[in-house]
C-alpha cells in the first residue's frame, strides 16, 4: 500500500509541475519520502536485472549507446532519460511510465548514475551488470581526493552480482576488479596505437608537471602490470570511423556521434551489451546498432540554426575539455563558451587553468557567458585568445552570438546548467529535442 500510494502521489506531483517526460527529480523525492524502499520494489524482477554506468567521464552518452544497442536486439529497455542521474531523478523517471502499479515493465534496467548518489543506489538495489568508466579529477568540491571518487565506484563494484565491466586503460577502475564478489569481470580497452590519445588523470598531471606534453604524455604497461585481455578492443579512430576487435575479429562503422572520446564510449557500451546479452550476443548486429546512435543532448548535438549547423559540447573537467578541443577543431566554426559554478557543475572551477586553449588561438572566441564568464575570459587572455565579446546573461550572448556570426558554422563548449538553459533558449530559434 505504502508503494502504491506512493506512486499516486509522486505521479500527481509530476501532474501539477506540468512535467512531460523528465526534467525535475521532485517527483522523485516526494516518492522517497512516502516508500523508502520504492526502487527496490519497482525494479524487481527484471529478466536482465539492473545495469549501472558510472564514473567521471561519458556516462550520459554510454548509456544511450547502451540502451539503443540493447533496443535494437529486442529488450525492452527502461532507462532514466530525463538526465537526472541521482537516486530520486530514476524514481522520477519511474513515475513517468504508463501505469498506476509503480513497477518497470521491462526487460532491462539501464541507468546512468552520479559516481556519490550510486552508492545510495546499490545499498537498495543490487546490479546485476555495471559498467565503471574512469576516475578524473572532477567536480573536487564535491567529491574531495580522486582516491575518494575511486572508492565510490568500488562501493559499486563489491555490490554487483553477475557481471563488472572496467576499462582497462585507467589503473583505478583496472584495480576494481579486486573490490568485486560479481562472478564475471570484462574489460574494454585500446589498442597500443590509441592509447597516447586517452591520457589517465596521473598521466596529464604528470605532463602538466614536467611540462613535457599536450595530454598525450603515457605511460605504457609494464610487465608487473600486464593488462588483461578486452572483449572489446578500439583499435582505429579516424573522424567518426571506427574500428573494434571483438573475439579475435575486427569490425568498421561509422559513427553519428561526435568526438575522440566517444569512440571509446562505444567500445564500453559494446562490451556491456555483450555481458548483457550473453549467449545471444552476435558483434555484427551490435555494430550495425552502434551506428545509428544520435548524440545524447549536449554531447557533440547537431542542431541547424539559420541553416547553419550549431554544436552543443558538454565540459566539466580538465580531460573533458582537452579532448573536446581535440574532438573539434576549431577552423571555420565561430565559438562561443558558457561556464556556470552551479552546484551541478562544480562550484570551483579553478580547472579550467588546467585546460590547453591554444587551438582557439586562431580564430578565437566569439563569446564568453555565463555566471563564471569573466574567469573564462580572463583564462583565455592568458593562453592569448582573443574574446569578442563577453555577457553573463546566455539568453542575451546566445542571440549575439547567433547574430553576429551569421553564414558560419558554430559551437558552444558549455557546462550542465548552461548547457540546459542555452537548449531551452535554442528552441526559440531552432527545433531542440525534448530531454
């Protein structure tokens, strides 16, 4: 009974606030209050059970790549799409399904979940799978040590049951495999020829220190630390073309989503939709899927403005940023930044002096907003990048920007709560799909 009204009332909450879909967590946290043990009843009995994608970098765009890839061999996939990624915004997205019973109907739960709040998470509910992705220095206001960060995510690990998945290029999330009672461990990773261009946190600090790289300082693995073999290899990159080795064999596609990065997500999706699907996994058809995957929104999103292509790209930290730029080069795009210090974005944003800027030295930036629009700019005089112009206000630089750059293509390096308010801005311009 505590359930079902529970659901009642949260589903009435969502009705008043006008919610369609997602976008508040509110719902979410009056269900709490009311049924404590709401998730655990609503997520049972689950054929695949509870998958988990955490950690610092890439989760919001993994997880789509996972749930599309899981969807196209048939599952039935409940996810938490609205972006909330803490315990309350996956009861939100709970009560955004049809039906009064407050349980998921479906094959499989996929949920991304913020490294802090997933802890809360597995104390309720026990992965079945996790995929654990990398451990950067992000958000350290919030989350202290990187060593701190790390052991959150080896709360995860000891609590999934059947399979942990870990890339195996970043020594703290290769380490977890200790911390786990789950019966299998899977690895994703790169090849040799990749490796230098995904640098781990220890690696850029190193290189920052010696003052010898451009965040392609690596170290290779030595014999006492002899990597373990991948089920899924990235082994090519080259603009959105891809290649992976799986069991011995290597498979090509095309990728619609953006950046260097992202590649690497995808071989974490494809190793996760293998354990998942176990015996009935066959790689072809997973590329095939991999290749039809949009962007998740902020995440390298193409929206077309004037005729024009505008790019949203999601920064949060240091390795984040670098590769971004990398991702994205700057020639024939005017570029704007949006850098915010909500507590979704990380209240200290002193890592932005850890960033490279030189890239845009050329054309330089076209506009700063933002809360922290004035650290930005002064950051970017430092690296001797030009700004045009600078105004705290989004709706007001948004439209500057679009304006004063008219016949060109554009991008918008942003924060999370920038990020939301230039979508609901872009819409009075352009078509944005919904969150």
């Amino acid at each position: 009974m505590r359930h079902l009204l529970a659901t009642v009332i949260g589903k009435a909450v969502r009705g008043v606030a006008g919610l369609r879909g997602g976008g508040s967590a509110a719902p979410g946290l009056v269900a709490e209050k009311i049924d404590p043990q709401f998730l655990p009843r609503a997520l049972a009995n689950l054929p695949y059970g509870v998958v988990v994608v955490s950690g610092t970098n890439g989760k919001t765009t993994t997880t789509k790549m996972l749930v599309e890839l899981l969807a196209a061999q048939g599952l039935t996939v409940f996810t938490n799409r609205s972006g909330s990624n803490f315990t309350r915004g996956v009861v939100a997205s709970v009560l955004a399904e049809k039906g009064i019973a407050g349980k998921v109907n479906a094959d499989v739960a996929v949920l991304e979940l913020d490294e802090a709040h997933a802890v809360h998470f597995v104390k309720l509910v026990s992965p079945r799978t996790s995929l654990l992705l990398n451990v950067m220095r992000d958000q350290l206001d919030r989350f202290g040590e990187i060593e701190y960060t790390a052991n959150l995510l080896a709360a995860i690990a000891a609590a999934t049951t059947d399979t942990l998945v870990l890339n195996r290029e970043d020594p703290r999330i290769r380490a977890l495999a200790a911390k786990t009672q789950a019966k299998n461990v899977v690895y994703y990773g790169l090849s040799a020829d990749l490796r230098r261009l995904f640098p781990t946190d220890d690696e850029m600090r190193e290189a920052e220190v010696t003052a010898q790289g451009d965040g392609e300082h690596h170290q290779e693995h030595t014999s006492g630390d002899r990597p373990p073999n991948a089920a899924v290899t990235l082994t090519q990159q080259s603009g959105t073309s891809a290649a992976f080795e799986i069991a011995g064999k290597e498979f090509s596609t095309e990728l619609k989503v953006n950046g260097l990065y992202n590649t690497f997500n995808a071989a974490a999706a494809l190793a996760t939709a293998q354990a998942i699907l176990g015996d009935n996994a066959q790689p072809q058809p997973l590329i095939d899927a991999l290749g039809t995957v949009e962007p998740a929104f902020g995440r390298g999103e193409a929206l077309t403005v004037n005729g024009q292509p505008l790019e949203l790209v999601l920064v949060k930290n240091p390795a984040g940023f670098r590769l971004a730029l990398k991702s994205f080069p700057a020639a024939d795009y005017a570029t704007m930044i949006a850098i915010n210090d909500n507590y979704a974005d990380g209240r200290d944003m002193s890592w932005l002096w850890d960033v490279d800027f030189d890239s845009l030295g050329e054309r330089g930036v076209q506009m700063v907003s933002g809360v922290r629009a004035a650290d930005m700019a002064l950051r970017l005089k430092y690296d001797g990048v030009a700004v045009t112009s600078l105004d705290e206000a989004l709706p007001s630089a948004l439209a500057t920007f679009i304006n004063g750059n008219p016949g060109q293509p554009k991008r918008i390096y942003t924060t999370y709560t920038a990020m939301l308010a230039l979508r609901r801005e872009l819409a009075k311009f352009t078509d944005v799909k919904a969150i």
